[in-house]
C-alpha cells in the first residue's frame, strides 16, 4: 500500500505534535485496556446459569444487599450488580476496592483482573505484528460486529416497558445545559475518543491509501457513521434506562450513572431481569470488547506506525520484536491499574493522560496545518489529490472556528479539570500534581522540539526564527514524495508523487 509524505520545514518543525500524540497513546492503553479487562472479566462471569449479579446470595453480598426489582426510592440499598462491581461498598467481585485506601495505598494486584488485561494485550499484539494486514483483518470483526449487536439489543431494548419514557427523554433537548461547560467537554472528548482525531489514528491509516484517493468523501461518511452510531447507541442505552426506571419506580435522572457505572452496573442490572439474561449478557460483553479493542488499536496502530517511519532500519525492519517489547512495557505499567485500588488510578489516566493533553496537541495540529502551512496551501494540496478544491465553508471552518473552537475548550477543561474527577472520592492533593505532570509531559514535547529546532538550524537567531516558521508549499518547490508499497517510507530513496491526470 502506498505511503505519501509532505516534505516542508513546517511538518518537521511540529514533529513534537507526533511525539506527544506517542505518548499519549502510551498513557490511553495504560488506563483503557484494563477497561477492556472489566468486561472480558464479565464476559466470562457470563457463562454460567444464571449471572452472579442476578441475586443477593453470593459469598460476596453485603447486608444492605437487595434484588434490584425490590430497590425502593428513599431506602439505602445497594443492588447485585453494584456490589458485583465494587463502587467503594464493603463486599464485590470485580474490583474490590475495599482492600485499598483510595491512591495512598492501593493493595496488591487482583490476579483474575492482571489476568484479563494480559489476554487483551496479547489480543491486541495479534491484531498489530504484521502491521495494517493483520489490523485490517481484525477491524473486519471489532468494526463489523458491534453493529449487529447494536440492532438485536436495540430490537430487544425498544421491546421494554418503560423504553418509551427513555427514548423520549433522550430525545428531548435540555437547552439549558448549552451553558454548563461540562457538556461541551464531553462532546469534545467523545468525538477525539470515538473518531480518533488527535490520536494519530486517521493520520496512520489513512497515509496507507492512494495518492488521489476521495479523502474528502472518505472524511464525510467516516464522521457520519460515527455520528449516527453513537446516535443509534443511544437509543440502545436509554431504552433500557427507561425500563430500569419503570422496574424501580425512579426517575430516569435517578437511574442513570456516568462513566463505568453505566456500562457495569445499570446495563447489567437491566439484564438481569430481562429472560435469556445470559445470553444478552455475553452478546453485551463481547460487543463491549469488540469495541474497545477497535479503539485500542488506532491509538497503538498510530504510534507504531510514526516509530517504525521515523526508525525505519532501527524498529521499522523488526515491527514483530518491536511490537512485541511495547506493548509488554505498556502491559507492566498497566498492572497498577489491576491492583485493588485501581479503579482510581483509571479516572486519573483517563482525564491527566489523553483527557487534557488531546485538546491541546488537536489545536496545535489545526494552527499548525491552517496557520503556519497555511490553508490555502493545504487546500491547493488536496485539490491535486482529488481534482477539486474544498469548498469556502471548510476552509473558514479550519482557518477560524474550529482552532479557536478547540482552544476555547482546552481551557474550560484546564479550568474544571478537578470536577470532572467526580465527587465520590478525594483526590489526595499529590495525586493532582502528578496529574499536571503526566499532562504537561505529552504537551512539552512540542515547544521541547521548537526548541530544538531553532537550535540547530544555522544562521543567526532571527534568521533562525524565521526559516523555522517559514513553510515550503508543494507549489514553492516541494514536493509530495511517493514510498511505493513498502509498509515504511524512507524519504532519501522516494520518488515524486504520480498526479493524477485531473489534478
């Protein structure tokens, strides 16, 4: 598959943007494996007669402990399923967060949880040794099959009582959250999350294509199949919400958890009470699986692909080793997160990792490209690709709004940041300082390379200043260089690019 490179001072300059978008990478399959580790841990907590969060005869069970078609509005209870994933209550199987003190003293790693992240990551090598051959091969499944079971639970969600009432809440729009801050975050970080953006992903994956292959047509219904299926998944969830509301004679707002707490204890609530409860447990579980494992593999995908480009003979001649090496060290800085108190670690890595950093280095990436490189020039690039030029509204919208859209966001979330750790536990004053570290250690290498650059580059300092600013369009002598098929490019041995003939 054909490899394409823009060789301009401008690329080289941001290259900072690639190493902080590895690291990132690094701290997101720390924290969202063991995730994926939660639900091969239920996948297989699946098989059996009946699901172990079904009753409240388990070894496991509290006191407090009541079916949840016998929870009542106004008396504290806790049901199986919520003591089957252990939110901080005295029992639970899965995490058991109760054998630690929160990130002061976590407690020894849970064998079965180490276990179930390991079988992730040896899934994921599998998926990634041979490159986009064999991650091609696997998205065929992760990509393909959570839509099959989006619609069986979708048929089955709908067929509820009480899914009427969710649908309807879902759908009707609460215009006063516009000016809550928290919501915009969140939309951002599920469209960075969910489309990779920022991730390198779509950067890795898509430098695989033809030269004049439809980017632009690819951009629109790769944005709108997310969009929609998110949308579709929402009607999946809040269906069911709308049962568990009608069960429990609560609210929907009463009902519904954020985070982990919905996927782990609602959903599988939900299923509990449903006939064939293990069946639409499994088919639950491994569409959870399936999807993380997607997600998982662009991020890794991305930055294995940036090392072996820029160390072709180093890493990119023994992809197999050097896959296999990192993905074991990611693998030992993830067993923190297996530990009893891991949990906390998780929602730590989740918002300081990529949940801050992301946002930063996708604006960087959009001045970079429409600020510095300039956006004509970027546009003028993908004409020659496709045959035609982008439209004035794209270009307004990569030149002014959606930089400033971006920036605007990343200081909302700098600034409530601590709120979006949640309320159920407090965060000891040096975890929040480790946080700003591994935040701004993904951030530094972009200035750290700037830095560098302008060092080595010869002339006097502002002579200096202004090469390193100064971009090489393809029309100022540059050129896009063809790698042929090799799954690596090496810059010095490439040919020009092949226009296509109505470029």
């Amino acid at each position: 598959m054909a490899r394409y490179n823009d060789v301009n001072n401008s690329n080289i300059l941001f290259s900072g943007v690639g190493y902080a978008i590895c690291l990132i990478d690094i701290y997101m399959g720390m924290y969202y494996n063991t995730i994926i580790g939660w639900a091969l841990y239920y996948l297989i907590a699946s098989f059996q007669s009946e699901l172990p969060w079904t009753q409240c005869t388990n070894s496991w069970n509290t006191p407090s402990c009541r079916p949840v078609t016998e929870l009542l509005p106004n008396i504290s209870a806790s049901s199986p399923a919520r003591e089957f994933f252990d939110p901080q209550v005295k029992g639970g199987e899965v995490l058991e967060q109760y054998k630690s003190d929160g990130l002061n003293r976590m407690g020894p790693i849970k064998p079965a949880l180490a276990l179930c992240v390991f079988a992730v990551f040896v899934l994921v090598y599998f998926s990634l040794w041979k490159g986009v051959r064999s991650t091609g091969k696997a998205v065929w499944i992760t990509a393909l099959a959570p839509y099959v079971v989006l619609i069986i639970l979708l048929a089955r969600g709908v067929s509820l009582p009480g899914a009427a009432e969710g649908v309807r809440y879902y759908l009707t729009p609460e215009w006063a959250k516009l000016y809550n801050s928290k919501v915009w975050i969140d939309a951002a970080s599920q469209i960075f999350f969910s489309l990779g953006p920022g991730f390198g992903t779509l950067l890795a994956l898509s430098s695989y294509n033809k030269f004049n292959n439809n980017c632009y047509r690819d951009a629109i219904i790769t944005s709108t199949i997310n969009c929609l299926t998110s949308f579709l998944a929402g009607f999946v969830i809040f269906s069911v919400l709308g049962y568990m509301a009608h069960v429990q004679h609560k609210s929907i707002e009463q009902v519904g958890l954020e985070g982990p707490g919905l996927v782990f204890i609602v959903y599988p609530e939900a299923i509990a009470t449903m006939s064939g409860s293990v069946f639409w447990s499994i088919i639950f579980f491994l569409m959870l699986i399936t999807l993380g494992l997607d997600s998982t593999f662009g991020g890794l995908e991305a930055m294995i692909t940036a090392l072996c480009d820029e160390y072709p003979k180093a890493l990119g001649r023994h992809r197999e080793t050097f896959v296999a090496a990192l993905l074991f060290g990611i693998y030992i800085c993830a067993l923190p997160t297996t530990t009893y108190g891991g949990v906390y670690l998780v929602n730590m890595l989740n918002i300081y990792g990529p949940g801050l950093a992301i946002l930063f280095v996708v604006f960087v990436e959009a001045a970079g490209v429409c600020w510095i490189y300039g956006t004509d020039n970027f546009a003028r690039d993908i004409e020659k690709m496709i045959g035609h030029r982008p439209g004035i509204f794209w270009r307004i919208c990569w030149k002014y709004i959606s930089p400033l859209f971006i920036l605007i966001i990343f200081v909302f979330s700098l600034l409530s940041h601590e709120e979006m750790l949640g309320s159920e536990y407090a965060y000891p004053e040096w975890s929040l300082q480790v946080g700003y570290v591994l935040t701004a250690s993904s951030i530094i290498c972009i200035p750290l390379y700037i830095i560098y650059k302008f060092a080595t580059t010869p002339g006097s300092l502002v002579q200096r200043w202004k090469m390193i600013w100064q971009a090489e369009h393809s029309s100022d002598g540059s050129t896009l260089t063809y790698c042929g098929e090799a799954p690596r490019c090496d810059l010095r041995t490439a040919s020009p690019a092949p226009i296509p003939s109505n470029g």
